[in-house]
C-alpha cells in the first residue's frame, strides 16, 4: 500500500476582485506578502513543516513487513504563485462548472496550477 500526502496551501485574500489576477513570478515574490491570518493560512507553513519532518523521521525508521509506503507531495512552493486560479478570480469566471459554485480564495478549478 501506498500513501501520498499532500502538503496544504492557504488561499489568497482578495482574489475575488476585478483586477487582473496573475502568477507571482516566483516563490520570493509570494513569500513577500502577508498571509493572513483570518482563516489561519498563516499556519500551513508550520503544519507543512510538522509533516515534512514526520516523514523524514519514519523514512530514516527501519522499515516493517507490513508498513505501507508513505510519500509526500509538496505543492506549497508551486501553488501559492497562482493567485490566478481561483474559482472567484477573473480568470475563472466562466470556467466551465463554475455555476453554482460558491466563489472563495482558496479552492482552484481543477486541473488546478501546474
């Protein structure tokens, strides 16, 4: 058996607004913004940061005849440069299935960012 993990990504605020929403040119460019901490996405580098850690550790473990394989898949550094992907940004407003659909700042439309 196998278990894929998926780091978490907070939303962007304001996302909903008319402005042209674009990709952050890179991970610095994000990183010099302010998370807020109003749905506590401020907190998803810590909680990421615990799970990265507590796979490493398991991994460096002696492994049993019946421990099922674990991988993480970290998304944080790719995702939070797509401001853009929002089902409430610009970019999204007539996504196909984008009826009916609440508009917040944290889901994306799948396939979602690359």
């Amino acid at each position: 058996d196998t278990i894929l993990w998926r780091t978490t990504v907070p939303g962007h605020p304001n996302c909903n607004e008319t402005i042209d929403q674009k990709p952050f040119n890179s991970f610095e460019e994000y990183a010099a913004t302010e998370v807020t901490d109003f749905y506590s996405w401020n907190k998803f580098v810590g909680y990421n940061d615990y799970v990265t850690k507590a796979f490493d550790m398991r991994k460096r473990e002696v492994p049993g005849p019946s421990r099922a394989r674990m991988e993480l898949l970290d998304v944080y550094p790719m995702t939070v440069q797509r401001p853009d992907g929002h089902v409430s940004s610009g970019e999204c407003a007539d996504c196909p299935g984008a009826e009916g659909f609440a508009k917040d700042c944290l889901h994306y439309f799948l396939p979602g960012p690359p």
